[in-house]
C-alpha cells in the first residue's frame, strides 16, 4: 500500500510511522556521539550504559528489577526481538498461539521455524479475547501464547483480567510467551498499561519487545530491545549473536542519556491522543464509522455505509481514486477475512491529516 501511494501520490495513512519531527534534543545527542568518537562496536548485548538506563526505567514504571546484564539485549528494532525470540526456543512441531487481526511478522516468524501457528480469531467488532477458546486451544504441543498491548492493528489493550486469565491458563505447564509491547507508552484515556513486568509468574516464563522508534518517532532507527529473565535471554542471545552481532552504536550512547527525560515519553501518550481524537472528529464528516482505539498509532474504521466492496479492493480504490493510502484489516489474518475495516494511522501532522478527510467526504 506505501507502495501504491507514492505511485498514485496518495496521503499514506497506512504504514506506522510518524510524519512530524523528533526530538532535537535527540538528534543533537546521536551527532555529539559521533563526534565523540562512539563509532565502533558496542558489547553484542548493546550499550552497558544503556541496558543500566532501561533497567532503571523498568523498575520506575513497573517497580521490575531487571539486572541489565543479564536480561536487557539491545536489538536492530522489535520485530527483530520478536523473531530471534521466536527462533531461540521453538522446534519442529510446536505450537504457537496468535491472536487474529495480528501483526504480519508472526506467523512467518512462526512457520520459518518448522512450528505451527494455531490462530484464534478475534471477532468484530471488539477484538477481545476469549481465554476459553484459549483453554480449548492448549495441547501437548503448545510452546508459546504471542500477546501484543497496545495492538496492532486493532489498537485494543489488555486489561489486568486478561493478564491474570492468562496467567491461570499457562501457570503449570512449560508454555513460554511472547509478548510485543512495542506502544508500551501509547495508551489512551487514562488507562493504564498492562505490560508483563508487573506479574511476576508471567515474567519468569516470557520475553517482553520494545521499540525506541515508537517512543520517539524515529521508526527508521530500527532500535529496540528485548527483556526477559537470565535462562531465556541466554537462549536469546545464542541465536542473537550470529545474526546481528551489534547494533548502531551513536544512537546508544545518545538514548542511554536521552531515556533520563522521563517527560518525553510519559507525555507521549496524551500528544498521540489529540491526534486521535482530532482525526475521529474530521472522520464524523465522511461515511466512515470509527471502532474504539485504547492505543497505539492506529484506529480501525468500518465502510460497510460506502461500500460492499472486499476490503483489499476498497482499499486500492480508495489510494488510486481519493488519494488516501490505509491498510485492508484482512492483510493482518492468514485466511480471507471480510469486515469491511481498515486500519488508520493517526500518528501524522494535523495538516495531513486534514488533507486527507477532505479527500474522503466525498467519496461514493
């Protein structure tokens, strides 16, 4: 679709990221870096000084105490923790739980290892999950449950229910979990994050995802890092070592400074919200009707009042004919799947966002 975009010279609202500037504060601290001569390889696990920072963000907002040697590795983005995690534990025959509308990288990451993806769809137009379709998904074969708050694409959080469903569901049994935290610090309206490091009997079973790009829109960067107690990161870092070895070293000596500035990313939540909120309050004018976002870049709109059309036909009509770039809902499930919705990014400047919904008022 990013593709058909700049082809047709659409608005792209379809990939996550960012259109507005970053931090200055950050730019200048990865150029001083440089100069500084912090140019050549860090330690494989990443930047001492940085793993320390994280720790000590972990342990102010989750009350976590991670040990930054041992259960902290530095990676080239979050997608990248999700896939070496992934091919650090699973075998042949394996079992992996994903929750349906997911993130793409899963199941290839998945099924790339010889493992099985057994998908659970989540149903319109609530997307919650069902723990006892879970229980009666378990067999002797599951090794892992992939969980993802805030979610992409459908922009749901798990709440401390779901967390402590889950923990009865796995409590007892050698089920591993992945779980993809990479909008940690974008969700809406006063509710709370729900992120693994708070349950101890679920943190001594997972590795945790995160990304710095989300945090602080520099998607490019492919930075992030991957959390998870000393008997799987040793695992983890198995498989790490010999496929990335060490990542961009400026950028890490510049986070390791840049994560003391607690503010930016503790307000980045209510920054992302008003550009929530000001694209549903332009979306009223058009045909579109909005599904509730609790987080992340994105909100799901449903145009079953414009169109009957399949979702990945709409959704090319929509980037050649008005000019506005999203994502069909249905490329986020491995079989077809038809709700009529499409995935918005709102994480964009308010002028393209306007742009783009008076593209969309009248269209037929």
């Amino acid at each position: 679709m990013s593709s058909l975009a700049v082809k047709h010279n659409a608005i792209n609202l379809g990939q996550g990221f960012p259109d507005f500037p970053m931090n200055e504060l950050l730019i200048d601290l990865v150029y001083k870096a440089m100069k500084d001569n912090h140019n050549q390889y860090v330690h494989m696990n990443g930047l001492l000084l940085l793993r320390e920072s994280i720790a000590e963000k972990i342990s102010y907002l989750y009350s976590r105490p991670i040990n930054p040697e041992t259960e902290i590795t530095i990676t080239p983005g979050g997608t990248y923790a999700i896939y070496t995690a992934l091919t650090s534990v699973l075998q042949p025959k394996d079992e992996v739980i994903v929750f349906e509308p997911a993130y793409d990288s899963y199941i290839p990451n998945i099924e790339i290892n010889g493992a099985k993806a057994v998908r659970i769809p989540l149903s319109y137009p609530h997307y919650k999950i069902n723990w006892d379709v879970v229980k009666e998904n378990i067999t002797a074969a599951t090794r892992m449950i992939i969980i993802n708050s805030p979610n992409n694409p459908t922009g749901n959080i798990l709440q401390r229910n779901d967390l402590l469903h889950l923990q009865n569901i796995v409590s007892g049994t050698k089920i591993l979990i992945m779980s993809d935290e990479v909008y940690e610090h974008v969700v809406f309206d006063g509710q709370q994050h729900e992120s693994i490091l708070k349950y101890p009997d679920l943190f001594s079973r997972s590795f945790i995802s995160f990304s710095f790009g989300k945090v602080y829109n520099c998607t490019g960067w492919k930075i992030g890092y991957c959390i998870a107690p000393d008997y799987l990161m040793k695992e983890f870092r198995k498989v790490h070592q010999f496929n990335c070895f060490s990542c961009h070293s400026p950028v890490q000596f510049a986070l390791a400074n840049f994560l003391k500035e607690k503010i930016v990313y503790l307000e980045l939540a209510s920054f992302l919200q008003k550009k929530r909120d000001f694209l549903y309050n332009l979306m009223k004018s058009t045909k579109f009707n909005a599904l509730p976002s609790n987080g992340s870049y994105f909100q799901l709109y449903n145009y079953s009042a414009i169109s009957n059309e399949k979702e990945n036909d709409f959704a090319i009509r929509l980037t050649k004919q008005a000019g506005v770039a999203t994502i069909p809902l249905s490329s986020f499930y491995k079989s077809p799947n038809d709700d009529k919705v499409l995935r918005f990014c709102f994480a964009k400047n308010e002028s393209t966002l306007s742009e783009a919904v008076e593209r969309l008022i009248n269209l037929n």
